[in-house]
C-alpha cells in the first residue's frame, strides 16, 4: 500500500513538473525544437499549450534554400533593372521628357510600376524581369525619337549665332577667332553622325560656349563705341577700365584656347561696359529733362502755346512721355524723347515768333498802304485844288 502512495507521489511529480516546464519554455525555442524532429509529432494529451505550439510550428515554413538558379535568376533581374536605369539616363540626358513629354510620363509611370511588383516567387520575379525589359525598350524609343530633334535644335542654335556674327563682320575683320568654333561645330555634327551622342554633345556645347564668347565681346565692343562716343566714360570710369582689362584677359584666353575663361571674362567685359552704358543714359536723360524743362518754359514766356499751338501740343505730348519713361527707369527711351519735346518746343517757339514777324510786317505793310494811300489821296486833292 505504501508502495501504491509513492508510485502515484512520483507519477504526479513528473506531470507538475512537465507542465511547469511546458509554461516557461519561449515559443521561439519550442518552434526551434519541434522543426528540428524528423519524426511526426505525436499530440500528448496532458496540454493544450503543447498542442497548439505543435500547430504553430507545423505550419511555419521552413527557410528558402538558395539555389544556382534562384542566384542566376536574381542575376537577370539586375541586369534588367540596371539596363532601365540607364535607357532613363540616356533618355533624361537628351531631354526627352521636353520633346515628348505625355510619352515620358507614360514611360515614368511605367518604370515605377516595375519597381513595385511583388518577387516572392520564381514566376513574378521573371514578370518583374519582363517589366523592366518593357520600360528600358520604352526608353530607348523616346531617346531614338529625340536624338535627331536634340542634334537638329543644337545645330539651330550654333548657326543662328554664327550668322549673327557673320552679319556683324567678324568674318571679314577677326577671321582668327571664327575657325576655333567654326572647327568645333564641325566635330559636334560628325560625332552625332558616328552615333558617338555624349562625345557630339560635348562638342556641341563647347561650340555654343565659343560661339557664346565672340557674341558676347562682338556686344561689349559695341557698347563701348557707344559708350566712347557719346563720352559717357565720365559716368563711371572704374567700371570702363575693369571692362577694358576683362577684355584684353579673354582675347589672349581665346587665342591660347582657355575657352572657359574666355568666355568668363567677355561676360566680365559686357557686363562693365553695360554699367558704364546705364549710368551714361541715367545722366543723360536728366541732362536732356533739364534742357526739355528750360524750353518749356521759354516757349511759355512767349506765349507760344497760343503762337503756335500745333507745335507746342506736340512737344508737351513728347515731354509728358519722357517723364514717365524717366518714372519707369527707362533712361535711353526718356532721353531719346526729352531731345525730341525739347527739339519741338524750340520749334514751337520759332513758328510763334515767325508769324508775330509776319503779324509785325503785315501791320507795317498796312500801314506803308495807308500812307501811301493817304499821300496819293493828298496829290489828288492838291491837283483838283489847282485846276479850279
């Protein structure tokens, strides 16, 4: 009997203790435990914690092996990404998305798509793959489409300004300075032939920025033959020999073929001499709004508005004008029409004072009339008087 009461004892023993251990143990290690057997999982029937972590780790899967094929389809997957990338590059870099746009946006939309289709298998990673092989195709038509617009609008805006420049003389009178672009526009069009469109459009724009380099300093020369003939110097001479000393730098930088700084130092040189041009107008317009202003006035003193009204409402239509272009701060146009009012004021006052000269000689005429009237009349009388 007493051997019955410690076999139970112990029996109850080994269940307390199996469910204390069941309680404690982490669910992380019981799913480590219960993946780990080979053999099939018997369900005991003491508890429902053990069962329901046999469950969980039945239906937990087990960690995808990594394969040749998994790796080589990966492989392709890259590479076809890769390959998307860079036709969007491409595309982006000849300005496609200006050309046509609605077909850009498209092709965006297209790509992003690609991006965030799901890859949990063999099957959607290889429409993933077909995806990116779509966009990248779409891509390299946009660039196929653009490429002969993009070469055509570089070739457009080389000519236009060698033409200008041609018209300015450049080819009669700095011939030197025309063949270095001249030579580089050549390059441009024959890499965009070969294909070669990075290198064609590296030349291209070198070709812009030595075209870009004689037009500027053809406008700074011209400014300053301005500038020196209407003395305009006096305004603001630091800035006249800042833009003569730019000058001189860019000339012998295009000569050494620095186009770069070249090309700095005409804009340097434009620049300046534009300064000097604007404080010239500045100081001219109120130079001519005082002389428009004294005209006035003088035509006032004289009555002119009533002399000669025609020419009077002319010049104080051009003088109201010039004020407010001078408000506007358009000096050159202000100057240009306080010269005209004043011109016309002066008019004005001397078609007034030629009709009162006229009025004046009309008067003196009349009255020589008179008197000549008056003494013929006198003879007559004299004449009757004698022959009674």
């Amino acid at each position: 009997m007493k051997k019955n009461i410690h076999f139970i004892s112990f029996i109850a023993a080994i269940y307390i203790l199996s469910g204390f251990s069941c309680t404690t143990m982490s669910p992380e290690v019981s799913l480590v435990r219960f993946s780990e057997s080979t053999a099939a999982p018997v369900s005991p029937p003491v508890s429902g914690r053990v069962t329901e972590l046999v469950i969980i780790a039945e239906s937990t899967p087990a960690s995808p092996q990594v394969t040749g094929q998994n790796q080589a389809l990966q492989a392709q997957l890259d590479t076809a990404k890769a390959k998307a990338e860079e036709a969007r590059t491409r595309a982006d870099d000849f300005d496609s998305s200006l050309y046509f746009p609605s077909d850009w946006e498209a092709a965006e939309e297209q790509f992003a798509n690609a991006g965030q289709l799901p890859q949990n298998n063999e099957n959607e990673t290889r429409r993933v793959i077909e995806a990116y092989t779509a966009s990248a195709n779409s891509y390299d038509s946009l660039f196929n489409l653009t490429i002969p617009l993009y070469a055509q609008a570089r070739e457009d805006e080389i000519m236009a300004l060698r033409e200008f420049l041609i018209d300015q003389g450049i080819r009669q009178y700095f011939p030197e300075y025309l063949a270095p672009a001249d030579a580089t526009a050549i390059e441009a069009l024959e890499l965009f032939e070969a294909e070669d469109y990075y290198a064609a459009r590296e030349s291209a724009d070198a070709a812009l920025q030595k075209f870009n380099t004689l037009t500027l300093a053809h406008n700074a020369l011209l400014k300053k033959w301005e500038i020196d003939a209407r003395d305009f110097i006096l305004y603001d001479m630091d800035s006249y020999e800042l833009a003569g000393e730019a000058v001189t730098v860019a000339i012998e930088a295009y000569t050494t073929g620095d186009f770069s700084s070249a090309f700095d130092n005409a804009q340097k040189a434009d620049l300046h001499y534009g300064i000097v041009l604007s404080a010239g107008w500045i100081g001219y317009a109120e130079i001519r709004s005082l002389q428009a202003a004294s005209e006035r006035q003088a035509a006032l003193d004289t009555k002119t508005e009533i002399g000669a009204r025609e020419y009077f409402e002319i010049a104080d239509s051009s003088y109201t004008v010039a004020r407010e272009l001078l408000e506007e701060q358009n000096f050159e146009e202000a100057s240009k029409v306080f010269h005209y009012a004043e011109a016309m004021y002066v008019i004005a006052s001397m078609a007034s004072l030629e009709k009162k000269r006229m009025a004046a000689a009309a008067i003196i005429e009349a009255n020589e009339r008179i008197l000549e009237s008056d003494a013929t009349a006198f003879e007559a009388d004299a004449i009757i008087e004698g022959g009674r």
